[in-house]
C-alpha cells in the first residue's frame, strides 16, 4: 500500500467541502490582526482572534521589535544551549519570573515547544500527569513524548480528579490544567485542584495561555484570580495572545527551571526564541503592568456581547471570559451559521469534534480591548439575523 494513499483520500474530501463554500479553515488575512480585517478581499469584524489586549497593533510593540532587529538580526542561528543565548532572552526571562512571583523563568519559541518541554523533562518512568479532558492538545502532545503515563479526567470533575490523585498515590503526580479553558471559555475548578494537589503530594502546572493579561486584578493569570499565585507550582505560558507576537515560557522554582533547560528537548533541539519577537514580548508584557485600562475595556466589551448573546436566545455555555462560544450543537448548522456570518461581514471560528464532544459543535467567538460597541453591535445585529434564519433562535 501507498503511505500516500491517506493524504489523495483526504484532499478529495477537502476539495469537496471547499466547493461546497463551506471550508472556514486557513483563510487569508491581508492586514494586521486587529478588531477588523480584511479577508477575501473584504472588511470583516474580527471575532475569531486571540489578540485580547490588541497589542499586536500598537506602536510601542511593533517598535520595540524593530529595535531589536536592528540590533541582534532577525535570529539567533542556533539553540539556547549553543549559541543561541542573548541578552535579551535573559532580561525577558528576569522580567517574566518577577512579574508571576516565581523564582526563574524560561523562554521557549512557541508556546507549544513550552508545554512539551517542560511535560517531557519533568514525567518520568514512574510519574503520571492527570489532566482535565478539555486541555489544549499540546499538553497531550507533552505527555505522550514523556516517559511517564497521563490519565483524563472529565471536565472540571474534581471527584474523578480524587480519585485518580488515590489510585496512583505511589507515583510522582504532575496535575496540568488549562486556566482558562481555549474553545468554552470557561475557568479551572483552581482552588479545589490545589487543595487536592496538596493532600495527594501531587504538583501543579497551569497552562495559562488564555489567562496572562485578561484575568486578575494585575492580569498575571487565573492563579492571581483565585489568589493562589503561591500555591501553583508552575505557570506556562504563550506570547501569541494578550503578549502580541510568537513565544513561550515556563516560570516556576529556581531549580525545576534550571532542570527543565537542560532536559527538555523542545527547548535544547529547536533554535531560540527571534530577538525581536522577546523584545515585542517584553513591550507587552510592560504595557499589562502599566495600563489596566486595556483589561478594563475588554471586560467591558466582554460583558456587552455576552449580555447580547444572551439577551438573543443563544447558548454561550459556561463562559466567564473573553472567550464566548456561541453552542450550535450541529455540525451542519455550525458550518452554515459560519457562511452566513462571513457573508454579513464577521469572522468567526467553526469548532466541531473531535475538538469538542459529539453534539457540541460551536463557533468560537473571542473578544478584544480594541473592539468598538459600534462593531459589537454590528455582530450582534449579523448573529441575529443568521440565528434566526437558521431556527436557533
């Protein structure tokens, strides 16, 4: 048999779906990602990005990254552990660790290679990580690299989540959980996980990547939301988000960092983190600090299209954040409600299994600090009119 055979069968399926108009994937942007783009040639309001703080436009940002190009080049040219170590790598991991409370921090390229990194270097042969059914596929990706096993447990059931802490009580336990939850937007059961975490001598990573500049009072994540930035042992995060640019970290104790830089092969096999991309990070990450208006206008765009949603009849789940599903259920109607938006000038994300359960097909809207009320109002007024043409609302 061809090993080709697999990929002739798949394009054939694609290029039918395509054909159909009903393929929402890859799509060609032509501008900045910002609360509007321009997408097959036309203006549509932004509700598919994860740019929640709009920073990926803003001056200060796009200069610090032009600096530093002109400074150290476009890259490194090789690893951490070789040549690829700059000074700036170094101020942005200082800056990082002070700003979460944790001894040491470490920069990875992508905010997937962190997760898979730190997963790997830490589950050994005889550790388990146990983690909630709905986390990101890199922290899946993580564990089946490691040499350890890894258990799910349903979503957010801390009773299972017990069990699972009493059955392998001999072995080194690694708890991963997503802070805020990427397609349902909504929040990790935190406080019971600590508390179980500590009863069972088990240790703790959350997987931030939607949290960092969006929840808490300083938006340094969920645990600063529960007040349990003391209890979390480890902090991951992305700079593909709220932070602007591409990148990720690892903050934690001294010693798990340091163990984690020269085990996690993510980090040792891959070249390092662009200068300019950790100089844009760095920007960000001082502008969160220094401007909680940012956080403060998108709550208050959240709450305005949540409460719009609502108001209209559809289902956004459990939502809590500035992600807000709107819940379909079929996959058909997904697709259908996604043309039809786009048609009306909104780009939204199509989500159906296996991303989420069966029967729970939805389009993943997500929020900005940088949308006006007039776009949101416009949204809402093309939700509408698609809701109801579709019956589902």
């Amino acid at each position: 048999m061809d090993i080709f055979t697999k990929c002739f069968v798949f394009k054939s399926q694609v290029n039918g779906v395509k054909e159909a108009g009903r393929y929402f994937y890859f799509r060609k942007i032509t501008s900045a990602q910002g609360p509007e783009v321009i997408c097959k040639g036309r203006k549509m309001i932004m509700l598919g990005s994860n740019n929640y703080l709009g920073l990926t436009e803003d001056p200060r940002v796009k200069e610090a990254a032009i600096k530093a190009t002109q400074k150290y080049g476009t890259g490194c040219a090789g690893s951490r552990l070789l040549n690829g170590t700059v000074d700036i790598h170094e101020a942005l991991e200082a800056q990082i660790a002070e700003f979460f409370g944790k001894e040491a921090a470490i920069v990875f390229s992508t905010g997937m290679q962190a997760n898979l990194g730190c997963i790997q270097a830490l589950v050994n042969h005889n550790d388990i990580a146990i983690l909630d059914k709905y986390d990101h596929a890199s922290i899946i990706d993580g564990c089946r690299l490691s040499m350890g096993e890894f258990k799910r447990y349903p979503h957010n059931d801390m009773e299972c989540l017990k069990k699972l802490l009493e059955k392998y009580s001999e072995k080194g336990k690694l708890i991963i959980v997503d802070g805020v939850f990427s397609m349902e937007g909504d929040l990790a059961n935190l406080p019971e996980i600590v508390k179980l975490a500590k009863k069972y001598n088990a240790r703790t990573m959350v997987d931030d990547a939607h949290g960092i500049g969006v929840i808490g009072e300083n938006g340094r994540g969920t645990a600063e939301y529960f007040n349990l930035e003391d209890e979390v042992d480890i902090i991951m995060g992305t700079f593909s988000k709220s932070l602007a640019t591409i990148g990720g970290f690892i903050a934690a104790k001294a010693e798990v960092v340091e163990y984690i830089k020269h085990v996690g092969r993510a980090l040792l096999f891959s070249a390092s983190l662009a200068p300019p991309l950790a100089a844009a990070a760095s920007r960000a990450l001082k502008i969160i600090k220094e401007e909680p208006e940012r956080r403060q206008r998108l709550w208050k765009n959240t709450k305005f299209w949540l409460n719009g949603l609502k108001d209209l009849g559809f289902d956004t789940g459990y939502s809590t954040t500035p992600i807000v599903p709107v819940i379909i259920g079929d996959e058909e109607r997904t697709f259908e409600m996604c043309h039809l938006l786009e048609e009306n000038g909104v780009f939204v994300s199509p989500v159906v299994p296996p991303a989420v359960p069966p029967g729970r097909a939805l389009l993943r809207t997500s929020l900005m600090a940088t949308h006006t009320l007039e776009q949101l109002e416009r949204a809402l007024d093309a939700f509408a009119k698609t809701g109801r043409m579709l019956g589902i609302i």
